[in-house]
C-alpha cells in the first residue's frame, strides 16, 4: 500500500465527524420466525427494488473520533494533504478482553487501494500485543460492501440486534449486525519440536531480526533490543555459556541473552545473573516457546552454581514460572526501589538467602545511543514506527 498509516492522537482529532456514506442497491434480509422449538433466523442477500443511499446528514449524531462513551478508544488514519482520507478506532473492552473497532471509514476517492484491509490488520495487531480474545464490529444488514469486505477480512457473524436504531428495524432491512474476528489458536510446542542450543556467529543476524521483530514498536516507536544483543555479545559481562537460541525447521524462533549483575549493600557486594532480552518471534508467540528457553537455561545457571535471577519484566508472564516481586528478597532497584515489573527468583531453595541490597545490571544496558541504533537498524529491512496502545512514551 503506497499511502502510510499514523496514528491519529486525541488532543488533536478528538470530535472529527467521520463522514461515513454509502449506496447499495442489495441488502441482507433477516428473517426471525417463532417455532414450536424456538426460533429460526434466516439472513440472505437480496435486491432492493430501488437504491439506497445512506449520508451523515440523516443522522442526529454523526460519527466522530473519541467520543465520550468509548473510555479507551485509539486511532490510526491515513491523512493526504493534511486531509483525513481514511481512519479506524478501536476501544479496550476491558471486562471481555475483547477489542471492538468503533469506527472504519474510507473516502470513496480511495477506497479498492487496500486502505481498509491496512487499518484492520492495525486492529489485529493491537488485538494479538494486548492478548484479545476476539475482535467485534458493528454494521447494518444493508451495508452490504461492509458486510462482505468484513467477511474477507476473517470476520464472522456472532449475533444482531434488530431493534438497535429504530422499533422497526426489521421492517426497514437495516438490522445492526455485530462481526467477530478470533485469533488463530495457538499449539503448544514442546522440546522435541525445537532446537535449544548455543548461538553461532552464523546465527547472529537472524538472532538479531527475530529480536527486532519481536519488540518493533512495543515499549516505543521502533526498538533498540536487537542492538543490545549486538552490544551485549562484546560486553565482558555476557554469559554465552548460558545463553541459548530455540530453532525450528532451520529458522531463529527464539533467544535468551545472560549477563552477570549484582546485588550491593553496605558491606558486600553479591554476584548474581540476569536474562534479557528473552524474545519470541511474533508469529511463534504463545507457543511456549520463551518458557522452554527459560526452563532449560534456569537449569543451567543452577548447575554451574548461580543462586539467583533478578530481572526487570512483564509482570503479567513471570510469575506463572516461579519469579516472585523483589521485595521478598530484600533486593531494591538502584535507586531503591520496588515494583511488580521488578522480579527475581532463586535456582534452589533458599539460595538467595543472606543477599539483599541495591540490584546493578551490566553497564551495557544503559549505553544504547539512538544514532547508533538507528544506523544499525540500517542492517536490517526497513520497518515503520508505529504508535500503539501502551507504549511507554
């Protein structure tokens, strides 16, 4: 598509009219009849004796950007020559874990230029970082162009509602219809499956772009963890004896990068490991797969005498593994200070007993120039950045 996709920020676009128009000379025919069982409904496309035409100017309240009502709405458009030609909004339905995209419009000058199939994959990609259940969409059974370009985008009828807009919605042949689009479930995968060995030099850009892959656009706009891994490889610190990468079928699905670091209080200083970045290619995310990493390098530390793990990560994942906050060891950041996104674990019972103080990671860390990420991000092919939900900054 030769037209790029921002996003759209609240301050700027809040109550824009998405002037949402169509013509249709066909229509989905919704049929509920009451049966001696219950009730049959039957939807089928039919003709119009006449065109329909439906504008913003025959309804009371038009079709705006982030309106009241959706408390945690985002959107993206494609803008030409500083004019909205193309937008789509979605809204955290928090209680259902499921992401509705509330508004999806493009102007008619640009439609059949594979806009709208962008803005949905937009919404799909929101939809697999925030871990949705499903994706749901309202449309009326007379929009018929809607209702089939949904249905090629993976959308699939999950229920109506024929009383949404009038008492006689029915009878009018526009019947609200909600779409659901349902992610792809994912198989576990288990160690047979994948290769989990050490790195070789040979490996080191395709560990490089899975790890770009990986973070593109997740904590910010781009990433600099694929960097890291470049850096860290130099860094007197790495622990490539610990390190491991998972293949499956020839390619790079995976990687965990140790690296020494220390806990410090007053009278001693205590030497101690952490991991990151630990990544998953995203089309393997979910599988396992960083579970199967952690595991098998856990039991490693273990055996060459490592008594614990601290690490900064989602709280959300590492608990389920064993990781518990750090302020049940006595352990504070640097600057003193504790949260959930702040993690250790020990590799035996009670072998971080005794260690408390300040946690220090590598300096390496902490070195990543922009410039230089941006001229190495040149290695690599080209990405855009991209705003998305939940991004720190």
């Amino acid at each position: 598509m030769k037209y790029e996709i921002i996003h759209l920020p609240k301050d700027k676009w809040k109550g824009t009219i998405i002037p949402i128009r169509y013509k249709t000379d066909k229509y989905y025919d919704v049929i509920v009849n009451k049966t001696c069982k219950g009730f049959s409904i039957e939807i089928e496309k039919k003709d119009f004796a006449e065109s329909v035409a439906h504008t913003p100017e025959e309804y009371d309240f038009p079709d705006k950007l982030y309106e009241e009502h959706w408390e945690n709405a985002y959107a993206w458009g494609v803008v030409v020559n500083d004019e909205l030609i193309a937008a789509i909004e979605t809204d955290q339905e928090l209680w259902s874990n499921r992401l509705r995209i509330t508004e999806l419009w493009v102007t008619e000058l640009y439609q059949k230029q594979g806009i709208g199939h962008a803005l949905i994959e937009m919404a799909k990609e929101q939809a697999r970082r925030e871990g949705r259940r499903a994706i749901i969409l309202e449309t009326q059974s007379c929009n018929v162009n809607a209702v089939d370009f949904y249905q090629h985008e993976g959308f699939t009828l999950i229920g109506m509602d024929t009383c949404c807009y009038k008492n006689n919605d029915l009878q009018r042949k526009e019947v609200r219809l909600e779409f659901g689009w349902f992610p792809e479930e994912k198989k576990l995968l288990n160690c047979e499956e994948i290769e989990i060995r050490m790195e070789t030099k040979e490996d080191w850009y395709n560990v490089e772009l899975m790890t770009q892959h990986a973070f593109w656009n997740k904590h910010h706009l781009g990433c600099d963890e694929h960097y890291l891994v470049h850096k860290l490889r130099k860094s007197k610190d790495y622990l490539p004896e610990l390190s491991r990468i998972a293949v499956k079928d020839g390619e790079v699905i995976g990687c965990i990068m140790y690296s020494k670091a220390r806990v410090v209080d007053e009278l001693d200083t205590h030497e101690i490991i952490t991991f990151g970045p630990l990544c998953v290619e995203p089309k393997w995310q979910g599988c396992g797969v960083g579970e199967l990493l952690l595991r098998e390098t856990m039991t490693l530390a273990e055996n060459k005498g490592y008594k614990g793990i601290v690490i900064f990560g989602e709280p959300d994942y590492y608990p389920r593994i064993g990781f518990k906050t750090c302020d049940n060891f006595n352990i504070t950041t640097a600057d003193g200070k504790n949260f959930d996104a702040f993690m250790g674990i020990e590799l035996s019972e009670g072998s971080m007993k005794g260690i408390k103080g300040k946690f220090f990671e590598s300096e390496i860390f902490e070195n990543l120039q922009k410039a230089e990420v941006e001229e190495y991000n040149k290695k690599f092919p080209e990405l855009q950045k991209l705003r998305f939900p939940g991004q720190w900054d």
